[in-house]
C-alpha cells in the first residue's frame, strides 16, 4: 500500500487557530493589549525562518522544534518590547497543542485514505509534540516521519529526500512552502485547499488539488492508475 503523508500544522490541524488562542490567553495573563492572532502570525513567521536558516549537514548540531520554537518567541517579544520569559511561555503555548483543532474533514477523510493507503505525517516537529497532537490519534506511530526522525526541516529538499526513502510516495500539503518543497523533490502532492493558504506563483505549481479530504481518495486512485 502507497504511503501518504499529510502536513501537521497545516494539512490536519488549524494551528492558526488554535495557537492565536493560545497566544490570547499569553497575552491576557500579562495584561498585554495585543491580539493573539497578531502574536501567532510574528511567532509562527519567525519559527519558520529559523528552522529554514538551519544548516542541514551531519556536522551541524541538531535544534529542536521546541527550541526554534523559544527562539521566535524571545524574537517576538524582543522586537515588540514584551517583557516575559519565553521559556515559560513556550513550554505554555507548547503545551496547548492538545488543544489545536483538527480541520473539520480530517477524521473521516483519513479513514477514508487508510482503506486504500497508508496514512502518514510529514511534519516538522518533534516526536514528543506530535504526541500531544489530535493527530496523533489517527495515524500509526511507524507512519510518522517528523524532523526529528528525519534530522532535516521544510522546505529543505533533505526532509522530503528522506520522507521518500522512509516510503512516502505522495504528499498532502496546504501551505506554499510545503507545496513547493515537495514538488521540488520528486514526491506526488495533492494539495489540500486551506483557509490562509495559498500555493507560490513562482514556484511549480501542484496537478491535484482538492477543496476536502473527502475527495482525496479518487484523486490517489487515478494517481495510482498513472492519471
């Protein structure tokens, strides 16, 4: 059966939402006057540059999704003139995931996908994380491949060269740097439609997109049936 891996943060779980919430309740409990969408946007803007700007070398020693993860936080707070500590406050927002929501088509369209393929996650996280994750639930712990496992982050061609010869044969992204990335490496991708998401006009562009999970399976059949 086919290996087919879904992005976390954007595929499976609308992290915006749920980490805009948890910035909120940051955000309340020093009694800032700032949103918590506005905190997620810098934050999560931030992470990804940090993982990106990461060398991807055996010599290079390994960071952490939770440390990338302090390291945007104190850059938030630093450029906006926030005082608090971002240690504590990443080990807070962290442990929110719990509390992230699946997008609303997720639950049946991967026991859909699973009656014919195999249902992965390619993600950039790490192991621990995707734990706590409503995702976590859904797919079988030897289906997924985060950066940790992997020792490589999006868009770095290295995760998806890896992904491939751990088996995965087809990508379900959302995000442009996703999409891309994938593409770029040689992996089938299905995009899936997201809100906030859109696909990078220089970039190359997906063959399949779909508007919900739902309609994931036709599209891997004739992908299967070389359509």
């Amino acid at each position: 059966m086919a290996l087919v891996t879904f992005d976390l943060f954007s595929a499976l779980i609308d992290s915006r939402t749920g980490g805009s919430a948890a910035f909120a309740g940051l955000a309340a409990a020093h009694g800032w006057d700032v949103g918590g969408a506005d905190l997620y946007d810098d934050w999560d803007a931030r992470n990804k540059a940090s993982q990106k700007d990461l060398p991807h070398d055996d010599a290079a020693p390994w960071v952490s999704f939770a440390e990338h993860s302090r390291r945007a936080l104190a850059a938030t707070y630093a450029a906006r003139g926030l005082e608090a500590d971002p240690t504590a406050d990443v080990e807070l927002l962290l442990g929110s995931l719990p509390d992230w929501p699946l997008w609303p088509d997720v639950e049946a369209g991967l026991a859909a996908v699973g009656r014919s393929s195999r249902v992965g996650v390619l993600s950039n996280v790490d192991d621990e994380l995707f734990a706590r994750t409503r995702a976590a639930a859904l797919v079988a712990p030897e289906a997924v491949l985060t950066s940790e496992r992997l020792r490589a982050y999006k868009p770095h061609p290295e995760l998806y060269l890896r992904a491939r010869e751990a088996g995965a044969q087809v990508h379900v992204p959302a995000s442009a740097r996703d999409t891309r990335g994938a593409l770029e490496a040689g992996l089938a991708v299905v995009r899936v439609r997201r809100p906030g998401h859109r696909v990078d006009p220089a970039g190359p562009q997906p063959e399949h997109e779909v508007d919900d999970l739902a309609q994931l399976p036709a599209v891997l059949a004739r992908i299967s049936a070389g359509g």
